[in-house]
C-alpha cells in the first residue's frame, strides 16, 4: 500500500446488455470475495459503488452482493444519481438506500434532473447524461436520505473505525459540466457551487459538518 491510503473504491462488472444481473451473481461474488480478501491484507476497505448497467446497479444488487461476500473489508458506497439516471422515483431511491445501509460504507454526493419525466430503463446511455446538478435541487430526494442517514453517523463512525477510518465522510462527485461512462467534471466553480448545494441540504436536517479551514492549511504545511 504504497500510497498509505485506507479506502479505494470499485464496481461490480459490466454483464451482457439486456441479460438478467442477478445471473450473474455468483461469479461477481467469487471476483469480489477475492477482491476483498486481498485489499485486507494490506489494510484497505474496498467501498462497492452502485452504478448503471453494471451487476451491481441497484441497491437490491448492492445488498445481495454484500450479504454473499460478506467480509468486513468490503463495503458499500451509496451514489443517488447513479440510481436516478435509471429512471426510478425519490421514493425507491429512498427505499434502495434503506436496503445498503447494514453495509455502508460512505456516499457520494451527486444528484440529477430529467428535464422532462422519464420511465424506467433497462440501459442507461451514459455519454448522453448532461443534466447533474447539485444535491439540493435533484431529483433523487437526498433530503429524506440525508435526515435518515443523521440518525446513523454514530453506526458508521463505529464500523468505520474498525477498518482505521477517523469518521464519516460524504465524497462529493457532482459531475455539473458533464457526465460519462469514464469521467465527469465539474471545475472549481462547479465543485463550489455542489458543496454549497450539499451544505444547503445538511443545514436543514441538523447534520454538522467540518469543512476545511486555514488550522487545517496551517497544519498541513507544517509551520
């Protein structure tokens, strides 16, 4: 672990187009039994994304994949609009995060806006994804998230500090000049006006945060 880092993240494999995920389970669950077993050996926790068109593209596959391979050294990571893109309501988004808590291990901030009403769909064109915005005007409905996940920051705090985590964080990945299957940007206005959108909605369901200040500059360069 050359980079002394204590998490990394990863995903749960393309299947083929227009196949059933779940039959596909098995094999994902031997590939990231493995993938786990080997980053906790050098004192990584491996943090499973949801993502559109993969195996694990849901939170009802996110918590099937963490129940079978159940190791501590892997955990989930939450992303709304990952979830939102597919088509589905604020209240199965709600009800999918409800379903990955028991293995949570942090979630990225980023939300979404149809700009016109959508259905449901099997595969999500990626490159075509133009509309993110921040977590305060989305569609994905992070404040009823965010005012649960408040009554569960000492659960995490716990399991987090087992693996040599300090404390719980929310990774933001706002992705507001543009998406895509290998990247997003946002640009330093657009990760300013993201985290001001995600403070907005922390402010109002009474979840402290510590954003960094000149102590913590004054600390990192040493004098």
């Amino acid at each position: 672990n050359e980079f002394g880092t204590k998490l990394m993240r990863g995903f749960a494999f393309y299947h083929p187009r227009g196949e059933d995920p779940y039959a596909y389970a098995d094999q994902v669950v031997d590939q990231l039994s493995a993938i786990a077993e080997l980053c906790d050996k050098n004192g990584i926790t491996f943090g499973l994304e949801v993502e559109a068109n993969l195996v694990g593209q849901c939170g009802r596959t996110l918590e099937l994949l963490h129940r079978k391979v159940k190791h501590p050294a892997m955990l989930t990571i939450f992303d709304a609009a990952n979830i939102v893109t597919q088509g589905y309501s604020s209240d199965d988004i709600f009800l999918q995060y409800h379903m990955m808590k028991k293995g949570l291990g942090w979630m990225h901030i980023k939300d979404y806006r149809h700009p016109e009403p959508v259905q449901r769909v099997g595969h999500v064109d990626e490159e075509a994804l133009k509309y993110f915005v921040p977590a305060d005007i989305g569609d994905s409905g992070h404040e009823a998230i965010l005012r649960d996940f408040r009554d569960y920051i000492s659960v995490m705090e716990r399991r987090l500090k087992k693996r040599g985590v300090p404390g719980v964080f929310l990774d933001l990945e706002p992705h507001v000049k543009g998406g895509g299957q290998f990247g997003g940007f946002s640009g330093p206005d657009g990760l300013g006006v993201a985290l001001r959108g995600l403070c907005n909605v922390l402010d109002y369901v009474n979840i402290d945060y510590h954003l960094r200040d000149f102590n913590d500059v004054i600390e990192a360069r040493g004098f």
